[in-house]
C-alpha cells in the first residue's frame, strides 16, 4: 500500500451539523408504535421496495456463484443453493418466497424492520455504558449517512468514542482506468470517495484499510465496510437491501447478530423511524 496521507486515529470533534433538521423527528421522542410502522412504509423502507423480484433473484444468483462485488469481502456466504438463499432474504423481509415466481413486487414487512432498529438500539445503549469506541461507515451516502450521523451524534452525546481512522488516506487503482481513492468522513460516518465525489461501494477496502489503524468495539455500516468489519471479528450492526443477501447469509451462519434488511437507498431523511426506534433504547 502507498503511505498514508493521515495513518493516525481521532475521536470525532464537535462540528456544525451538516443536515438541516426540518422537522422534529430527529429528535429523540416517544412515538407510537403504529406510527414508526407506517413511516416505514411512507418512506420506502418497506413495502414495496425498490428492487423487483428478478433483481432480487439475480443478485441471489451472482452471491452463489461466488461474484467478488456480491460477497462484501465476506468468505463462505457464496456457493449456498439458490433457493436456501431465497428462503433465507424471504424470512428476514417477512414475505413468502415462491420459487415460481420470478418478476413483479418485492414487499418488505416493516415489523422485522423495527425489531432489527431496536435490536440495534439496545447494542447502542450497550456501547453507551460501555463508553465504548464505535466506527460508522457507508457505502450508500445518498441514502444511509443521514441515520449514521444522527445516531452518532446521540451516542457521542453519551460518552462513546467515534472512530475516524484513515480521515484523508489515499491510493490509486489502475485496473480498468486509472483512479483516485480517499476515504473521506462526512458527519463523522467514514465513506469512500474519488476525492471528488462520495461513491456509491461494495467494496471491503476502506473498511480493511480503517481496520489496520483502528480496534473499534462497535461498528455500524453497510456493504463492504459491514462485511469486512464482519470478517474481521468485529461486533457489527448493518444494514442490508434485499437484493443484497450477503450480510443475511453471514447472519444465518451465526457470525453477525443484527442485520436490518429494507431499503438502503431512500431519500435520507425518510430514516427517522429507525432512528427513533434506536433511540427508545438509548435511555
């Protein structure tokens, strides 16, 4: 590896909020349960999401053949039958998987999707009397960075350490076309970018990078930044689309405790839900 620009590690430092709150659902408050529920669906999470069944079954078919970008740097998740996987993405979703059916509407159940945001509030609560170190990250900072940061900023609130390993560092690919890679933070959530631009990643590399500078207790994150830490033996929350059945499958295998399986690309600020669910076990 090239050196690095900044190899160091930093808590994160009190900074100016990046996200305008445009209403009061970013901050933590009782609501109903009915009410998260139905924010799931208003805001996409779940129901009818946004990859369709042959998506779906694609992407289950590219994991199983053992596609490198499907595995998010996660060993022994490929070469499952098919229809183990389907069963397996079906279960955590809470729909019927079918094998006959191979088009049409992929519907999310939003009550797995709340038990999951609670199950990983009560690993937040943890890491809160713990003071423990906590690292976040995104391969989707068009739709995740919002939940990230918020909740961070909650947990910093309450004694726990987040992680900025690699802030700044560099290295150049050449296969294909040559390009520029800098892992970047945003809000204290670490994200890869061409030193123009946040991408969109399935890649391990950030997350393996951070990892040789950094022993966090926690890490929450998604993609290949949650399949490395998970590789690593580091305790991980994630996050998973439906038509990415990694991070499910390593689940099943026992190696993971909490995956909250919706969609992982909807606007950012339709998050809330899970982020008051999150909350209601902070305290």
């Amino acid at each position: 590896m090239p050196p690095s620009n900044v190899d160091g590690m930093e808590a994160m430092e009190p900074q100016p909020a990046l996200f305008a709150k445009t209403d009061d659902r970013w901050i933590p408050a009782s609501y109903p349960r009915e009410e998260l529920l139905a924010g799931l669906i208003a805001g996409g999470m779940a129901g009818i999401v946004s990859h369709p069944m042959d998506n779906v079954l694609w992407k289950i078919g590219l994991l199983c053949e053992g596609e490198p970008d499907s595995q998010f740097g996660l060993k022994g998740v490929d070469g499952l039958p098919r229809g183990e996987v389907l069963r397996l993405v079906a279960e955590a979703s809470g729909f019927a998987p079918d094998p006959l059916v191979r088009w049409g509407p992929v519907r999310v159940d939003p009550a797995p999707v709340l038990r999951e945001c609670e199950a990983a509030g009560d690993r937040l609560a943890q890491a809160c009397r713990r003071g423990e170190r906590v690292l976040f990250a995104t391969g989707h900072p068009t739709g995740l960075i919002q939940l990230y940061a918020e909740v961070g900023r909650q947990l910093a609130a309450r004694g726990v350490e987040l992680l900025r390993p690699r802030d700044g560092y560099s290295w150049e690919e050449s296969e294909g076309r040559h390009r520029h890679n800098e892992i970047r933070y945003i809000e204290g959530v670490a994200v890869f970018t061409d030193r123009a631009s946040a991408r969109h990643t399935h890649s391990p590399t950030s997350m393996q990078l951070m990892l040789e500078k950094a022993t966090p207790d926690l890490v929450f994150a998604d993609h290949g930044f949650a399949g490395a830490a998970v590789e690593s033996g580091v305790d991980t929350l994630s996050i998973a689309d439906v038509n990415d059945p990694a991070l499910i499958v390593a689940k099943a295998q026992g190696r993971t405790r909490t995956v909250i399986v919706m969609d992982d690309n909807v606007r950012p600020e339709a998050y809330w839900p899970c982020f008051q669910a999150m909350m209601s076990r902070l305290d």
